[in-house]
C-alpha cells in the first residue's frame, strides 16, 4: 500500500490560499492555450523492501521530446527555472519493485510516495515507472531509484550550495546573481571537490551519495546536470519547495535537512555517513547534532571552511589563527582544523574536520579511518 507524505489537517495559511489561487488561474490560462500536464521525475531511494518514488506533475507546452532536458535547463538563465505552473491533483500510476499504485498530486503537484517492493530488490539503480492518468493523453516518466542493501556501509550526505558549487549563499546579492541572473551552465565547482568525492567513490565502490540541500526543486535538472559535468558521483538529490506552506509564508531550510538526514538514518541503519557542509549557514550545527544524537551512524563530519571575508559577510566572525571555525559561533577544535563532536549517548566522539577546498578536505580525511582507505587524495578515476 501507498504511504504518501502526510499533510497537517489544520485550515491552510492565508499565503497558501493565495498561492493555490494564482497557480489555479495560470493553470485555467495555460491549458486554453493547449499546455498539458509532464511528469518531472527525481531520483529517489530505497531499501530491498520498500522504496521512495519522488516527482512532480507540472504544465507544459505540447512539443517534440527533447533528448536531455536537463542540458537544455543548464544554458538558461537561473530565474527561468522558477517559472514553473503545477499540475495539483493529478492521478499518477506508479509501478515500481513488482507492485503498482495510484495516487493524487498535491497542492502544488508533487508526488512523494513510499511503496512496498514486490519483490526483494537488488542493490543498485532500479527504476519507477509513473504515468499521469488525468490528460488527455497519458504521459508517462521514468524516475530513478538507489537501492541500499545491507552490503552497503559507507554513505556520503552532502550540500550543494558552496560545497559542491560556488554559490556565495553567504552573500545575498551574489547569491541572488548567481541563482536568478547568470546562466546556469556557468557555475564553477568548489576547487578539488569533485576529486574528493570520486577518491571516496574509489575506495567504497558501493558506497551511496545523496546530495541534501535547501534549494528549490525547480533547479532539480541544473544541479544534474552541473553534478554531471563536474563528473560528481551520482545520488539522490534531496531538495525543497520554497512556496508557502499550509503553516506559513516560507518552508524551514533547517528543518528539512534535519528531517531528511533522519529519515536516511532510519531507512539505512547499517550505514555510516559522512557528513560533507560549509560553514555559512546552518551546516555545523545541523550535522553536530545529528553526530551527538547518533554516534553509531555517523563516519565522519567535514566542513568546507568559507574565507574571512566571506564569513564577515555571513555575518560569523571570521577564522582567527590556526584555529577551525566553523561558523555561528562554533570551533572543530583549535591548533589544527579538526575536532570532534560529542557523543549525546556515551560513545567516541565523532571526528570532524575541516578546510578551505577539497584538497584539504581530502588530506584530513585521509587520517580518518574507513573513509579514503588506501586510496590518494584527487586520484579518483580521470575525467576530461
């Protein structure tokens, strides 16, 4: 049976009313000028038991096919992503791991569903077959799934925005530049991450990757895109909505990374993770405390540390000395850039490390165990 995301069943906020009301025009609009429902599939996960099928129903011109859509997003400019009109309440068939269900978009179109497996599925990359019922003619999409078995004991959680990619979250009218003004295609990756990343992939062949940040899922088919060009090891993205919700005006970025590192816990006990942030947002403190709240769980935190300048325009105060700061008032330790968190129910304390590019990183996670192995920082398989 389908388990869809529950939804609170007190009356809606007024800015979702609003919202509802605006996307129910457009919508009225678009569809007279002949705009159809899509399926926009996005890779999700799951266990040999059950799996997590995510998507979202959205309008959109009758044209050809285009063979990689998500090229085709990356040479826009980053405002274009966000012009974007649900499809609300569309029936979606989903056959995925032997069993098939059906079940209604929500408000704003997204489909976000847990089915059991038919069958015990492999571990791997399997695929979900979604078809929208509620067209005139049925579209159908296939979204990817990453099964975990219990063979794998090493996942990599990591953020997007001034981790893998230059973003300067930290400073809004850059930030704002760079999301809403320059071309997508144009975004650099953060120097020696994505060597990092494929150096961990080396030495944990099976090891799975999900990449959790507060970003829009509008911009779902850019990060793949840019997560592809930079040759980063594919994963899950794990992604928000910024529109109002039936609580209030905006969705808490905070909370959903809190939400979606635990429900990566509880699916997948028998992996270790390694937590991969910065330190200009929230990063540090939402992975220290899930390092002190599941010691067992947790490999590794490493924190990509942000210039002085950057920190002062974060409003943190900047790095002094040696020492790791880590943003928001916190240190991994002083003398070195490195530390650990506290371990909330008695065990060894997490190790955490920090640098300033993924060649630090990469050098400081070498001395910790059952991360790098034998492998040589940056000697990850080549890439053009």
């Amino acid at each position: 049976m389908a388990t869809p995301t529950p939804h609170p069943s007190q009356r809606p906020h007024l800015a979702a009313v609003v919202e509802d009301h605006l996307y129910a025009a457009a919508g009225w609009v678009l569809a007279r000028a002949g705009w159809q429902p899509r399926l926009e599939p996005y890779a999700g996960y799951g266990t040999p038991d059950k799996v997590r099928v995510l998507a979202r129903v959205v309008l959109s011109p009758r044209r050809p096919g285009t063979p990689n859509r998500d090229a085709v997003r990356a040479g826009r400019r980053g405002f274009r992503h966000f012009l974007t009109v649900p499809a609300p309440h569309r029936r979606v068939r989903i056959e995925a791991g032997g069993s098939t269900s059906e079940l209604t978009s929500d408000r704003a179109g997204y489909v976000d569903v847990e089915l059991p497996a038919g069958a015990p599925l492999s571990d791997g990359w399997h695929t979900a077959l979604l078809t929208c019922l509620d067209a005139p003619e049925p579209t159908e999409a296939e979204a990817p799934i990453r099964v975990l078995d219990e063979r794998t004991r090493l996942g990599v959680v990591s953020d997007i925005d001034d981790t893998t990619m230059v973003t300067a979250v930290p400073r809004p009218l850059l930030a704002a530049w760079n999301t809403f003004v320059r071309h997508s295609s144009a975004r650099r990756a953060v120097p020696g991450m994505p060597e990092l990343y494929r150096s961990i992939q080396q030495a944990h062949p099976d090891a799975a990757f999900f990449y959790l940040s507060t970003g829009a899922w509008n911009t779902a088919g850019t990060l793949r895109a840019f997560l592809s060009r930079h040759a980063y090891p594919p994963g899950p993205l794990l992604l928000t909505d910024w529109g109002p919700t039936l609580t209030g005006w905006f969705r808490s970025g905070q909370a959903h990374k809190r939400a979606s590192l635990e429900l990566l816990m509880t699916w997948f006990p028998h992996v270790r993770w390694v937590l991969i942030g910065d330190d200009g947002q929230h990063d540090v403190a939402i992975y220290q405390e899930a390092a002190r709240r599941r010691p067992d769980r947790v490999r590794v935190v490493a924190i990509r540390q942000l210039t002085g300048g950057q920190q002062v325009l974060a409003g943190n105060a900047p790095h002094v000395g040696n020492g790791s700061h880590t943003g928001h008032g916190s240190r991994t330790g002083s003398g070195s850039r490195g530390g650990a968190a506290a371990s909330g129910t008695g065990g060894p304390p997490v190790p955490i490390v920090a640098g300033q590019d993924g060649d630090e990183l990469a050098r400081r996670l070498a001395a910790v165990p059952d991360v790098l192995g034998d492998v040589e920082p940056g000697s990850g398989p080549d890439q053009d």
